[in-house]
C-alpha cells in the first residue's frame, strides 16, 4: 500500500527543495532528473513542474543562498580573516545548498554561472571593501583559493585538508588570505 502524504504545500516544496539539493550535490545537475526529486519526496513529477515549472527553474531555487559577510573597510588587515573564515565555514559546512552548487558546477555551466553570480555579487562588494589596490585580482585570486579550498576539503575530500579543524585549517588559511586581500601586490 502506497502513503500518502498529508496536503502541506509549504512542507512539500521544502521537501523537494532538500531532495534537490541532494541530488544536484551528489550526482550534478546533467544527471538529476526531476522524477529521481520526486521520487525522493514521494509524489509525482509533475506537482514539481508545478511548483518549479523547469529543471533550470527547480536548480536556481535550490541553488539560492546567502552568504553573510560584514563590511571590512574599518576592519584591520590582521583580523580580515579571521572575520571572514567563520562565515565561509558556516556556508560550507552548514548550508547544504552551497555545497550542492559547488558539486554541480564541476560539470554544468548553469551551476558554474551561478557560482560566479553568487560570488559576483554576494562576496566581491563586501571583499572590495578591504582591498587597498588591485581589487579586481585580488578578489578573483580570493576567489580561486576559497572556491579551490572548498572543493579540496568538502568534494575531493582529500585527507590532509579535509582533516584538518576548523581551528587547524583557520592557522593555515588566514596568512594566504591576508597576502591575497591586503598584503602587499606583487607587482
């Protein structure tokens, strides 16, 4: 005998809101489909049509999350990272939506696009303001180094990042961040 779910329409939509997550995380966006979603929550394909319309539609909502970082233009070169790393540990660590988005970009442009959205214009304002030249490099090479850590540490899993603590990870990272935000320019 097949269950039926109870007519909760926000829960519903949270539900395959999660589910998508999941599957974009795990198996990227060209090969989540919109019945393997369904078929996690337990309802039928269509009602996620309904309630998303597209594939493209149900990614950009699962997709959708923000990052909260503070304004740095009276923070210290010093406590720049230290500022910064909780919020990006949060965001990796605790918001399933991220780590979806970063799995999926690895193979479809869409995700990519939105990681580089999200990036563009979530992060980069907040960056720029701590910045003492050259902001369009040094907030793309923040970028390249968060965006390469997280992958490192969250998707290839590779041991001697992923092992690390928080704590641990922080000592390392806050000397390259420090250099990319407000060190000197190599130039």
């Amino acid at each position: 005998m097949t269950e039926i779910r109870p007519r909760n329409a926000a829960q519903t939509r949270a539900d395959i809101l999660s589910a998508a997550r999941r599957r974009f995380g795990s198996e990227g966006y060209e090969r989540t489909t919109l019945r393997g979603v369904a078929a996690d929550v337990g309802v039928d394909a269509a009602l996620v049509i309904r309630y998303f319309g597209s594939k493209q539609d149900l990614f950009a909502a699962a997709a959708d999350f923000e990052i909260d970082l503070p304004d740095l233009s009276d923070v210290g070169p010093d406590d720049v990272a230290g500022i910064l790393l909780p919020r990006f540990f949060a965001v990796w660590e605790e918001d399933e939506t991220f780590l979806a988005l970063l799995r999926a970009a690895m193979t479809s442009p869409l995700a990519a696009e939105t990681l580089r959205g999200v990036f563009a214009e979530q992060v980069a304002p907040k960056l720029i303001t701590a910045t003492p030249d050259f902001p369009v490099q040094r907030i793309a090479m923040m970028g390249a180094f968060v965006i390469g850590l997280a992958i490192t540490r969250y998707v290839l899993v590779n041991p001697p990042i992923a092992g690390l603590s928080r704590d641990e990870l922080s000592r390392w990272a806050s000397p390259v961040i420090r250099q990319l935000l407000v060190g000197p320019a190599p130039i």
